[in-house]
C-alpha cells in the first residue's frame, strides 16, 4: 500500500468517524446539517485524491470535462421545463461507460459546477455527494445496465426518488435543525409532483441518450485507443 | 451593478474564503437571536447595495414566503415548550415553538444570503485559483468544463437552426418537442466528443503531461488582504473565544432563555456583528471614497 492509498483510508477511516464523533459529542447532536455536510464533502475526498494521484490521460480528463459540460448545460438547454434535467442521465451514462472513478468524478463535479454557475448553497456538498454516489452505482452496474434497457429506466427513476429522499432529509434538517419525521413526511408529499417529474426525466433521457451516446463513447474509445 | 464593481471582491481569494467560512460556520453554529439577526442583517445590506433594484425585489419575493413558510410551519411540527398558546388537534402549539420558528427563519435565510453573497463575490476564476493549489487536475477538468458549457450553448443553437432550416424539428406536442431536442443532442455529442480528442491531442503536444508545471494564478496577496485577513481573524477569534465560554447560549426549550447581557456577551455580539458587516462597511467606504474623489476632480 503506497503513501495515497494510506491517506484516502485515513479520510474514510479516520476523519469521518471522527467528525460524527465531534457532533455527538461537542454539539449535543444538534448540528447535524453541519456534520452531515462535512461527512458528505469528506466521502467526495478519496476520490479527488485518487484523481489527483493517477496518472490520468490527458484524453480521460478532457472527456471527463465535456460530460461535466454536458451535465450542466443540459440545465440551462432544458430549462424550458421546469425540474426536468440531464443531470442524471448524463452522470449515469458517463458512469456505466467511462468508469467507476470518471462516474463518481462526473456526479460530484456536475453539482460543484452548477454550483459555480447558479449558485452555490447549504444543498451542495450534499447534491455532490448524492450524484456522485449514483454515477458510482452505475458504473458498478455497468455490465447489466448496458445490456437491459428495461433495468437502465427503472434505475433512471429509482435513482430520482432516491436522490429527492435524501436532499428531503437535508431540507429537513435545515429547517427544523434536527431530523423531524413529520416534517419530513410533509416535505416528500409537497415535493412528489417535482420527484415525479424528475425521475420521469431521468427515465427518458436515459431512454433516449443512452444507447447513442454510449455508442458514441465507445467509438471514441476505440478510435483514439482510451 | 457589474459584479467587478464589487469592491469586497477585489480582495484575494484566500481572503475571501477564509471570511465566508467563517462568517457561515458561526452563523450555523449559534442559535442566538442577537448574533443571527446581526448575520442576517450584513446579509441583507450587502445584497442591497451590491444588487440592482430589480434584483433586490426578485430576492426579497423568494426571501420572504421562504421566511414566513420556515417560521410558522415550525410550531405545527414541534410541540416542544412550557406555554401553550391554543390548541390545534389536540395539538399544543406553543409560544417557544413559534418563536424557535423565527429564529431558525432568521437562521436559514441569513445563511442563503451569505451563500448568495459568496457565490457573487467568488467568480469561478477564483474558486479555481484556490482550488488549483491543492488539487491542479481537478481545477483544470473543472475550468474547462466551465469553458466548454458556453461553447456548448453557442452550438446547440446552431444546430437548432441548422435542423429547423431542413425542415426536421417538429414542436407540436411535447414528445415531439423532446425527440427533435434528443436529436440535436445526439449530434452535440458527436461533435463535442471528436473536439474535446482534439483538445486533449493539443494540451499533449503543448507538453501537459510533463512535470514540473506550475498553476497559473493572476491574484496577489496585496497589503491590504493582510489587513483584511487580520481583522477577520481577530474578530472570528473574539467570537469563537465567547462562544466557547458559553457567552451566546441560547435555549428555546423548555422555556426561552434570556440574551445574556453582561459584558463579555456584549463585546461577542459587537465583534460577531462587525464581522457580519465587514463587506458593507467596506462597500460604502469605497463607494464613499470614489465620490470624495471625484468631486475633488
């Protein structure tokens, strides 16, 4: 084990703990936004890290940059329709086809870019960290998404509601301090016509994007010898 | 207002970052009303004076349902508290409640607005110019990335025009709507794929994946960044010291406990507050400098 291998399970193993440990302890457990933010940036970091080590081509890395690209103009393209984006779709396609690190990278750095661009706020570390989660998931995936159709549209949707779940949590959190579980209850049943409509997007981006913008991928694959 | 015609954000990034840090990590932390109203406070004036009139009013219709929304939900989800107001379904709704509501309302919006404040005042070019020195291949995927998205726009919209004149992008009904657009994309994507190969060939060629390179950055550490950095220090450090003594406890329940007044307190919500209005303060300094200038002209 090298020198970087160490300092990433020193992230996971050490620091996060740790800081979970810091809230209970010193903040009475009250400031779980703050903590589960930290958690969320610190989880984003052995993967920077990793990136930053590596020797990545050059190619990877200006792909890398255009799928980000893509992710966030896809935003300001679409935004005719309101909560209907290709975030999703797009980090789940640059996850089941360029890799489990360049789909984690995709996800976590489509929130920071957009952060960049429309605003950055309490909601970033986490939408970094639950887009990146689901760009990691696909590329875990890969080999059966790319196969079955039916199974890449239901993991389009079921990664909609996941990822509105876990950003309701974090309204939650925000607005009451502590988790509320009626509070929560509230917030999902207000926000389900916008989760419907997003995991509908994702639905159909995939379903319209994936072949053809996987076929595409691979050809550039093959053709410049990634 | 031109955001290069903010004057806080001529300070070097490193400055400013360390402020925003510490000004949100207090305004997270505390509960206390006098220290959040303070935060909200320097919120709200820099908006004003750094926004245009229009700006000002499309914020101030999303601030304040939002305010309204967080403060008065509250009681209706927490019946914590020792004086009941009514009853709503059995329900107590409680003065303590009601109250907590307000002070997380001044909480939520005085952090949303600093958030504003640091996203206006940090350009990508600085964020990238941070970012460059821990981490120059995240900074250089991410600025490119920044650089491709209006490059990206610009031919979309060629591409868009190219298919109307062919007669290929129906707009009827929303599918129709969302195959010709799925269209234009594919071909975005082909074309922004075989440039960004290109890209990477030249960035090659130019020598990028030699070592020894160096990240560029146009921000220097002037005189007055020191002066910034020093103040922002001790005052952070001042209200770190009195938070940590306790000087700013704050309880809603059982029952709301009194602001404590004594002089240590006094001296963290004098040096908190200075903090929260630094970049107002220095807002109107330069704003009053380059009319005495002027004038004099």
């Amino acid at each position: 084990m090298n020198k970087k291998n160490i300092a990433k399970y020193i992230v996971l193993l050490v620091l996060v703990p740790l800081v979970v440990l810091l809230g209970a302890v010193a903040f009475d457990d009250k400031k779980y936004i703050f903590v589960s933010a930290c958690v969320a940036v610190l989880s984003c970091v052995p993967f920077f890290m990793s990136f930053e080590g590596k020797k990545t081509s050059t190619k990877r890395l200006v792909l890398l940059a255009v799928m980000l690209s893509f992710s966030v103009a896809g935003r300001y393209i679409f935004a005719f329709l309101p909560h209907f984006k290709p975030v999703t779709a797009i980090v789940v396609i640059a996850g089941i086809y360029l890799g489990t690190e360049s789909g984690f990278l995709c996800g976590a750095l489509s929130a920071l870019v957009s952060g960049f661009i429309f605003g950055l706020g309490p909601w970033t570390p986490f939408q970094m960290f639950a887009w990146g989660l689901i760009g990691l998931l696909s590329s875990l995936l890969s080999e059966f998404l790319k196969k079955n159709k039916i199974a890449l549209c239901v993991f389009g949707a079921v990664s909609g509601v996941l990822y509105s779940l876990l950003l309701d949590i974090v309204s939650t959190m925000w607005y009451d301090g502590v988790f509320n579980p009626s509070r929560y209850l509230a917030l999902f049943v207000t926000a389900l016509p916008v989760t419907a409509v997003y995991a509908a997007s994702n639905v159909i981006f995939l379903f319209l994007l994936a072949t053809p913008m996987g076929k595409k991928l691979e050809r550039i694959k093959i053709k410049y010898g990634l | 207002m031109n955001r290069n015609d903010i004057a806080f954000a001529r300070f070097h990034p490193t400055v400013l970052f360390f402020y925003f840090f510490c000004l949100i990590l207090f305004t997270v932390f505390t509960q206390n009303p006098v220290l959040l109203l303070s935060a909200l406070c320097g919120g709200i004036l820099f908006c004003a004076v750094t926004n245009t009139a229009k700006k000002n009013l499309a914020a101030a219709k999303l601030y304040v349902p939002m305010f309204l929304l967080v403060s008065m939900t509250n009681p209706i989800f927490s019946h914590s508290g020792a004086t009941p107001l009514f009853f709503m379904n059995d329900n107590p709704v409680t003065l303590e409640a009601l109250l907590c509501g307000v002070d997380l309302a001044v909480q939520v919006c005085a952090v949303m607005l600093i958030c504003g404040a640091f996203s206006r005042v940090m350009e990508s070019d600085k964020l990238l110019a941070l970012f460059g020195k821990l981490s120059p291949r995240l900074a250089t995927v991410l600025s490119m990335a920044l650089r491709f998205i209006p490059l990206l726009k610009r031919k979309w919209g060629e591409i868009c025009e190219a298919q109307r004149a062919l007669g290929y992008f129906r707009e009827e009904s929303f599918f129709d709507r969302i195959a010709s657009y799925a269209r234009v994309f594919s071909a975005l994507v082909t074309w922004a794929l075989e440039s960004s190969v290109d890209t990477a060939a030249s960035m090659s060629a130019r020598g990028y994946e030699l070592a020894g390179k160096k990240h560029f950055s146009l921000f220097r550490f002037t005189r007055g960044d020191g002066i910034m950095l020093a103040l922002t220090t001790a005052l952070s450090a001042v209200t770190l010291f009195g938070i940590l003594l306790g000087k700013a406890d704050f309880d809603f329940y059982p029952r709301i406990s009194e602001i404590n007044t004594d002089i240590f307190a006094i001296i963290t919500y004098a040096a908190f507050g200075t903090l929260a209005l630094l970049p107002f303060i220095f807002e109107v300094k330069e704003a009053l400098k380059w009319k005495y200038l002027r004038s004099k002209i």
